[in-house]
C-alpha cells in the first residue's frame, strides 16, 4: 500500500466523519422543537457508511478478495424511533387533542455519537500527518 492511499483512506474517513457530526449536530439542534402533528415533526437522522472498495486490479488485491480502500457515504436515514408525544392542551401548537409531538432524538445517544465521530476524525488526521512527516523524512534522506 503506498502513502498516496493512506491519503486517500484517512481524507475519506475524515470526510464521512464530517457528515456524522453535521448529523448529529442537525439532531440536537432539533432536539427540543415541537410540532403540531406526527407528520411535521423533526425526525432523527443517521448516516449510513459503506466500504469504498479497491478495484481487483490494485496491487494489493489478494485472492480475489477486494481490500477496502476507505469509507464513503451512502446517504442518511431518518430515525424509525416513535415520537415522544406529550398532552399538554395549554400549548399553542397543540393538536386538537391537545398533544404537542417531540423528535424522536436522544441527546445522550447524539452527545456519545459526536464524541465518537471527533475522536475519529481526531484519529485520522493524526494518521495523515503522521503520513505526512513520513514522506518528508523519505525526501530529506537523500539530501
């Protein structure tokens, strides 16, 4: 494996780490927002990684078995989690049985996400740049 694919592993991890912190921060921006009916109210969101296959004409391709050659996104989902639903006839945006209807997000669960997805964008610029001073060493020893 060349340091021109650590580049790219590391970059793709960051990227899809990227996302997971945009999701999560959507969510818990959301998190308390309160709507009128099942329909309008804010669903919890998750993004959903896959491998980004090498092809089978990689170097390092062995037995017909593709190795992965770093993450990418395949899209982002809504939770399927029920809705907190709370009667509360007083609210304004109460519906005409007198429930208001909360996003299906876990502020717990979204604050250990996040910690989790910067450690590991944390992690792999550290792999980058350990990469990085990698290529430089090789170039200075020819000096």
């Amino acid at each position: 494996m060349s340091l021109n694919n650590v580049f790219g592993i590391a970059g793709s991890a960051m990227n899809a780490q990227t996302v997971r912190l945009n999701t999560t921060a959507s969510n818990l921006a959301n998190a308390e927002s309160i709507s009128s009916s099942v329909d309008e109210t804010y669903r919890a969101r998750k993004p959903v990684f896959s491998l980004k296959a090498a092809d089978l004409e990689a170097p390092f391709a062995q037995n017909d078995v593709v190795q992965a050659q770093g993450v990418e996104v395949l899209g982002i989902v809504e939770s399927e989690a029920p809705l907190r639903q709370e009667y509360n006839p007083n609210h304004p945006m109460a519906d005409e049985e007198g429930y208001v209807y909360y996003p299906n997000v876990n502020v717990v669960e979204e604050m250990a996400d996040m910690i989790s997805a910067s450690r590991s964008f944390q992690i792999n610029a550290e792999i980058m740049n350990t990469a990085k001073q990698m290529v430089q060493r090789t170039l200075s020893l020819g000096q």
